[in-house]
C-alpha cells in the first residue's frame, strides 16, 4: 500500500491541530488525543511497475472531516461529497509526545471495532510528524504516506491520476411542465442502457466535434459504434482550449488590437467549467430526449391544487465526480448518472415535502475548500444570493476544518464553482502569476513566506485606462482589492481609477479637482481606501532608506504567516505590490517576491515570469524575486499592511 496525502491539506491541517491544542491545552494530559474524526478520499488497486504485473492499494486522502465516523456515513454529509470520495479511515490529533504508547496503539485505539478493515491516520502536534496505518483484525501495519508537494488540488489530482467530471442541468416552468421534465430527467438518469451524455472533442483543424455517448461508454455518435476512454476525454480539454485560444488571438491581432483576454475560460456549451483549484473540469450535457419514459419507474407525480398550478418552479441538479483517469468510462459514467438520479429523486422529495410552504427552487452549489482536493456540495431550497443561517454555516466551516474568519459558502460572494467560471470566463488579469518562479538564491539557512490565497495582477494600460506614468499605486491597489474578492471578503469585484478617487473625495482626503485627475496616490491613501470602501485594517511601516528595507524583513514575515495579505510598498516616486519575503537568517541577506504594476506588456506570463522588460525607467522581470539592494538606496519607503479581515463566516 502507498498512501497521498496532498500538502495544503496538511497546512489546514496543521492550522487546526495548533488552534485546537491551544483551546485545550489546560485540560490535556500527555498523550491525550485533541481531535477526531474521519478520513475522505478514495481507494484503487494501480499498477507499480511497466509490464502491469505488480499491484498495490492506492490510498489517496482528499479531505478530512471532524464530524464522527458515523455522522460522516449520514446521509447529508455523504451527499455533500463528490461522487467518488468517500470515508476511508479515521484521523486522530494527539497533543504531545506519543512515542511511548506507540503510534501503533493509538491507531488501534481509533478503531472502534477490531474486526474492521481501515486506515487510520495520527498528527501529532509537537513533532509535526505524520503517519498512516492500516488497521485490520487487531493487527496494524505502517503505510508507506507521501506528502504530495502541489500548489493546487489540480496538482494532487495530476498526482494520483484522477479527474473530475461534472454534469448540470436546469429543469423549471410551471407545475405541469417541471414535472414532466423533472420525470425525464429521472428516466434518463434511471438506468445505464437510458443514459446518455453529450461529449465536445476536438477534431484537429476542423474544430470541435460533438459526441453522443451511451452509459456503456460507447459512441453512438460514429458509423460503427465504438468505445472511448475517460482520459480521451479529459485529455481533450487542452487541444479544445488551446486552439479556441488561437483563434481569438489572431483574429484581435488582424484587427490591430493588443491581446488582454487570457483566462479563456468556457462555460458548459464549450465543454468545460474553469476553476482555480481544480483547473478544467469537463462537463457534458445530459440528454434526455433519448430516453425512454418509463413512468412506473418514477416518483409519483406531485398533485398540488389550483391556486399553485401557475407556481413556477425551478431545480438547478450539478452532479459532480472522480474517477481515475484509467477507469473505464462505463463505470465513469455509471457514477455520474448515479448522482444526477439521486439529485433529481432529492428535487422530487423536496418538492413534494413543502407543498403547503413557497418553496419553489432547489439549487445545488459546489464550494472550493481550502487545503481539500476536492469542493463542498451544498444544496439550498433558495434562490437567494445568500445562505443565512450562521450556525449552519459555522458547522460546515468546523466540520471541515476551514477557517472561521473567511466567507467559503456565500452565493453573495461568488464562492461557487460556476461563479468562478463565470469570472474567469469574462476576467482580463492573470491569476496568481508568482506561481512556479524560483527560488530567491538569498542562500540557506532563509525563511520563507508568500502571500495566502489568490489575487489578480493589475499593471499599466489594462481596461482600457492609459495610466502610464501616474497610476501605479491604484494599479497596486486593485492588486489588493483583487485579494479581498477572490478570498470572498467583498463582492466588489474590480476596483477602478474612477472609484478610488471617489472614495478619496468623499472622504474628505482629497478636494474635489481629484476627481477625474491624473494624480498620483502613496501608500497611505491606499489604506484609506481599503479601510473606507472593505472596513479593512492596514498597518504601516516606515523605512527611512532602501537600504534599511532588510529591517522589516521579520515584520513581513509575520504578516504574510498571519495574514497572507499582498502588501502595497511605495517610495521614490514609485510603487510595488510586495507578495513575499525571503530573509537569510545568518547573513541577514533579504528579497522581496515583487509585482510590478509598471508593466505595459501583454499578458503572457513567460514574459511576465522570465523576460527582463522596460518598465518605469528602469527593466526588471515583473514578477521576481528581488534583493532589496536593488531598490534605491536614497529613497524612502512606506509599506500598506492589509490586515485580513475577521468578519467571520
């Protein structure tokens, strides 16, 4: 056996281990277990070596959760799961040194009955050790745990060979036509001989090809009826976009305009969902127009009286799975209608259940987690822009070992997996552009710290605003507010010149010839405007030289572990947006991981990453690790410390 364990999972991990250990620190003895609860993610026999004639037991740990073993089998915890990730184990958080029970007899401990067959994984808090057993008959061996190094669960997925694929579709009208649609969905999602889904590939020059495929896996779609992999097709998502890329580029450059849309994003018409986790999902579309209706095999349909006929009612059913990528695409597809049918039979309850209330939608929301490979499935009977139940809300985050000082359920705040495709799709800024640089050469012993979360890249000339020259500190500050939406602190989701210099006006920092000027703005009007437009705290560090910018080196450490906030840095007539900090402890050697907001360029992140360009007098690569004694040595320097905010969930 070998088992996954993806690292960001192991920093939430981590974060929650501390938290917990320091509420219970007065009434822990030595050795007492913190925490427990259950093990998510999944288990497959895969092939170890090349002539396929060794096998061992895949253990890939997606996710934890705190709720008990048996609450984590409950019906609405597993239907809040992806299709495909299931309870595997148990986890155990044990406070102190354990090593003289041995990590052994705890796991046995963990597991209720000896006779069961499960995986049993112990954190401990002090050695920051990890590891997983395999508990079996009373007997307990080691798991070999490798702790997967990725920056997004995309990475994990690559990793351990598996994908997601997803399936939505809307049913509404009126009383009679939503349940005769409703019914259809049913029966084509019934059995697999009735299920069929529409697949887009991409069919070299010519384009993209659409698909019929059966629940067999087989392609009703070609002259001779043939079979297709699950890997074709999440393998054709990369030629689909590329070329769909292609295309738009050079039709802009024919036209003579410079290119800005790179998140070239599709909806479900194009095949894919685009997300920042999980990268592309595939999507395909469910076809009930093939399926027989088979009404014996069917909820009853709902009686409901007159005054509700006219009711219009409407079921949004998002069914969402894994699969490894070798599976074979029947027993892929067998999991999805799976899903989709229970979904659907849940709309006919709910329905039925509340036909004396005003309950007239059901929706179901797919929410990224933080350190999790995998989204949160979270169905509402409101089409609201809201969940409002707060305790609720606060059991998801607690069960789940997420943070309580982030929004992650709110359809407000463009938290779900179609509203970050929706962004995405219509977005002209690069996402999280540090990603893949090297390593600072600052030179070990260093430590190291980089900014939390996601952010966009805002630089001169995008949206259409010539701001050569005058409009880098709005620029850095866009930066920041672009962190704040995309970790779901606010639903502003672009933040112009136009704004920023009416918020200053408003105010009263600025008179009122500030509106519509050309002026510049410092480090300090940008942490007004963080604070008067989101309630954002900031804090301020001065630096009296560039040389004495290695001084607030530990301070940026602190904020960017506590905070992980990007930090706006101005001075010299100049500004930066500060996304990490890199400081040699022995040699007192420091740099800064800068994003240059001078940057006129096109969004092409090689160039942006690796080219050394013309900027605001001077050229640098716009995303780099930069040694502070490149910065002025005459020049002054004040730094804007978003603090994150603590609004809660």
């Amino acid at each position: 056996m070998q088992g996954f364990f993806p690292r960001p999972l192991l920093r939430s991990l981590q974060r929650f281990a501390q938290s917990n250990a320091d509420a219970t620190s007065d009434t822990c003895s030595r050795n007492s277990v913190v925490t427990r609860g259950a093990l998510l993610g999944t288990e497959r026999d895969v092939r170890t070596n090349l002539d396929e004639t060794s096998i061992t037991q895949q253990v890939a740990i997606w996710g934890l959760t705190c709720l008990s073993p048996e609450d984590a089998n409950s019906h609405p915890i597993r239907h809040s799961l992806p299709g495909g990730i299931s309870r595997i184990g148990y986890f155990m958080i044990v406070q102190k040194d354990a090593n003289y029970l041995g990590s052994e007899t705890i796991a046995l401990q963990a597991v209720s009955d000896p006779n069961v067959d499960t995986k049993v994984l112990i954190y401990q808090v002090e050695s920051h050790s990890l590891e997983l057993f395999h508990c079996k008959h009373g007997k307990v061996s080691c798991i070999e745990l490798q702790v997967v190094s990725c920056l997004r669960a995309r990475d994990f997925h690559r990793a351990i060979g598996f994908a997601f694929l997803r399936c939505a579709i809307d049913v509404h009208g009126d009383h009679n036509l939503f349940w005769q649609r409703l019914n259809k969905c049913q029966a084509a999602t019934c059995t697999d001989e009735d299920f069929y889904v529409r697949v887009g590939f991409q069919n070299g020059k010519k384009g993209r090809r659409l698909d019929v495929i059966n629940g067999c896996g087989k392609n009703v779609t070609s002259n001779e009826i043939s079979s297709v992999s699950f890997k074709s097709i999440v393998e054709g998502i990369a030629p689909l976009e590329t070329s769909k890329r292609a295309r738009k580029e050079k039709k802009l450059k024919q036209r003579g305009r410079t290119i800005r849309s790179i998140n070239n994003s599709s909806d479900t018409k194009s095949g894919v969902l685009s997300s920042f986790e999980y990268g592309s999902i595939v999507n395909v579309d469910l076809l009930i127009d093939l399926a027989p209706l088979k009404t014996d095999q069917l909820a009853p349909v709902l009686t409901i009286p007159a005054s509700k006929q006219n009711q219009h009612l409407h079921a949004h059913c998002d069914a969402l799975i894994v699969s490894p990528l070798d599976a074979s695409l029947s027993s892929v597809l067998t999991l999805l209608r799976h899903e989709l049918y229970e979904q659907f039979t849940d709309v006919a309850r709910q329905f039925k259940a509340n036909t004396t209330t005003v309950t007239t939608s059901a929706i179901v929301h797919h929410f990224p987690l933080l350190g999790a490979a995998f989204p949160l499935t979270v169905r509402s009977d409101s089409s609201s822009e809201s969940f409002n139940d707060m305790k609720a809300l606060e059991s998801l985050h607690c069960a789940f070992l997420q943070r309580i000082d982030q929004p992650l359920f709110r359809v407000s705040r463009q938290c779900s997996l179609t509203q970050q495709g929706a962004w995405l799709r219509t977005s002209d800024v690069l996402i999280n552009v540090h990603e893949g640089i090297s390593s600072s050469n600052v030179g070990k012993p260093s430590q190291v710290a980089i900014v939390d979360g996601f952010y966009g890249y805002y630089h001169y000339l995008q949206q259409g605003t010539n701001d050569k020259g005058w409009g880098c500190a709005y620029r850095s500050l866009q930066t920041l507010a672009s962190w704040l939406f995309l970790q779901h602190y606010t639903s502003l989701s672009y933040l112009s010149h136009e704004h920023i210099q009416q918020v200053l006006v408003e105010m009263g920092d600025k008179p009122a010839s500030f509106q519509g000027s050309k002026d510049w703005i410092g480090s300090v009007e940008v942490g007004y405007v963080l604070d008067e437009l989101f309630g954002v705290r900031f804090r301020t560090l001065t630096v009296s030289s560039g040389a004495h910018l290695p001084d607030v080196a530990r301070e940026l450490l602190y904020h960017f572990e506590t905070h992980g906030t990007p930090v706006m840095m101005g001075g010299g007539q100049l500004a930066f947006t500060i996304l990490g900090v890199d400081l040699n402890e022995v040699t007192g050697t420091c740099a800064f991981l800068t994003l240059d907001p001078h940057y006129t360029g096109d969004e092409d992140l090689e160039i942006i990453q690796h080219q050394s360009v013309a900027l605001e007098g001077y050229k640098a690569i716009p995303c780099s690790w930069s040694k502070t004694t490149t910065f002025s040595k005459n020049a002054f320097y004040n730094l804007c410390l978003p603090q994150r905010p603590c609004e809660g969930v």
